[in-house]
C-alpha cells in the first residue's frame, strides 16, 4: 500500500489525550529524539483502536509542512 | 521565538524543485533516516532565499498528521 | 489496514496534469455523479505510479472540511 | 456563489457532536453510500446554526486529498 | 450564505501567477497593509473567472492558522 | 527569522477558550476591523504560555487560503 504524500515515519503511540470530540496522540519516534502528535476524532482514534504501544504510519502531505529559516 | 505547533525538528536542505508556482524543498533530517520535503510557494522559498545546506525549522501542526494502523 | 480520518471513498484516477512540481489527479467517484480531485507533488504521483482506470483509497481529514449553507 | 475548491458535495447534517471548543457534524451524503465528517469550532457550527436535516454545501480544496494505492 | 471558518475577510485580485497545475492569486486587502495570497489549481482559478480588481471572500478554518510568539 | 508562507499578520490575543484537548485564540488585528481565530492544542497554547494582551505573529500557508467569488 502506498501513500500519496512526501512524509513519512513510522512511531509509537505514547499516550492518548481523549477531549470531548478530538484526541491528541503523542508518538514516540524511532529514529528522532523528539515526540510526535497527531489530532484526530475522538471516533477516529477509537475506530484505529489506538494504545500506548501501538505501531503506527505517520503520514504528513509535503504542503503541510512550514519550513521557517532563522 | 515559540510556534503554536506540536512537530518541530531541524533539518537541512537537500534540495529545490522549482515549479511555476510552486517550490519543493527536499529535506534531510539530522535525527532520522528518512528525508522530508515541504511544498510552498516559489515565492516564499525566494524570500527564505533557500538553498542547499541552509539549516531550517520544520513546523507540523498536529490536526495534519494522519496515522495509519495495519 | 486503517486510517485516521472520517472520509474514506474508492475513486478511479481519470486523469493527470502534471506541472513542474505538482499533479493533479483527477477522479472519477463510484458512487457520486461529481469528479473529484486531489493535489499531490508529481514526485507522490510518480511513486504511486498513477495512471487512469487506477483504483485509488481517497482519504480527507474531517478538519479540513468545510461547510457552507445557504 | 463559486468556491476555489475542486471538491464539492452536497449532504444533509446527521448528527452534532460537541466538545468544549470543537464540534464535529456528521453528513450523510446523497450520491455516496459513505458518510462523512465535518470538524469546526462550536462557534462556528453556532454561526451555521446546523441541525440534522439541514443542507449543506461540502467543500474540501484538491490539496487536502490524499490519495492511497494498493 | 453562511461559512464555518473562523476566518473571513474581503479582498481585491492583484494578480494572478499561472503554473503548469496551481495558480498563486495575489491579493489586496481592504483593511490591511499587508498583501494575502491563495494557491489553488489552476482549473479552480478558472472556473471562477478569476481577474484582477474581481472583490473576493477570502476564508480560512482557525485550524489552519499558526500562532507564532516571539 | 522568515517564514515560508504567504500570510503573515500581527494579532493580539483577546481570549482563549479551552476544551479538554483543543484552544480557540481569538485574535484582534491591528489592520483589521474583523476578528480572527486560531486552533490548536491545549498543549501548544501553554507552551506559547498565551494571554489576553500578547502580540502574537499570525502565519497562513497559502495554500490553505480558500477564495470565493460572487
């Protein structure tokens, strides 16, 4: 299966941040030092049935992604 | 100076693919094997005035990562 | 396999412009009278090894919907 | 009224699920068997003054796509 | 006609800069110094006839919108 | 420091209106009659550490600038 965007990791589900109608997903990232997270639905989470552990794509499209130069 | 965004890393350009309108700006990443790549606007990749080598900030917000689950 | 998002259809690819950075391609939908469309860089495109008549998973974040009523 | 978007629908508002600052409206569609999803702030879907049964105008811009590939 | 953006404001067409797939629309806005600009393919561009002087509704959801604190 | 994006204003915070994961920050602008807002997570609002009163930079992607015309 293949994706259609320039960005993508594979990462650990850390911890899930449940709200009333989104879910924050905190990710540990294999080969970077810095944490990761992604907001969804709340149903969108549960539809992934997502826990601490898990082993998830993280897939970002290429025009998502600002780049800022000091 | 602070951005309200969830994914931050550094990075180095690798490379520019110029468009018409758009720019790809291919990047390597300092903690992970694979690269990365943004899309803007030519325009905007003129005034970061972009080439390879420069060191750049990458900005995700969360609401734009989607997670995957076999 | 399952993604992160609300909006899931089937759509076969119809057509694709290519520009010097970006394609877009162009879809058919099974069960809708309206095409869609989406935006990739020509680089997504050519990994995907899009061409018409190609089934393709069509995935939209519920964020990035937008309403409007009259 | 024309929108600069590739995508657009019409659909029928399902269902509101509201959260403290975000509200997700779920849509059955007219042409398609799927439904969809909408996230918004509350505010805005208070704006919109939404409620099940009413018609909407969908609108999703070509570069929110993501296209997947078996 | 009702939006659900956060975002909403009134400008003037500048110029239209046309690539192979996208198409930059430059903007001039009312109450603002600044100057604004869309992306969009260029077959949106065209479906509304976009020129310059062409008064539009530029709309943007809050969750596209990055903070920044210095 | 520059931004690779199109839309660039400065804002100040007026209120912030916080849901179990997500935080609108609703912004005046200087140059503009009309308010704005911002989404992001609650997390990121108290990384920036956001009050009523601050100067905040407001960064738009271009591409996430939809146009409606008349």
């Amino acid at each position: 299966m293949k994706f259609g965007a320039r960005n993508q990791v594979t990462a650990t589900v850390e911890e899930l941040v449940e709200g009333g109608v989104m879910c924050q997903v905190k990710l540990g990232q294999v080969d970077a030092s810095a944490g990761m997270s992604s907001v969804m639905t709340l149903e969108s989470a549960r539809d992934l049935d997502l826990k601490p552990g898990d082993r998830v794509r993280v897939v970002v499209k290429a025009i998502h992604v600002l780049l800022v130069k000091d």
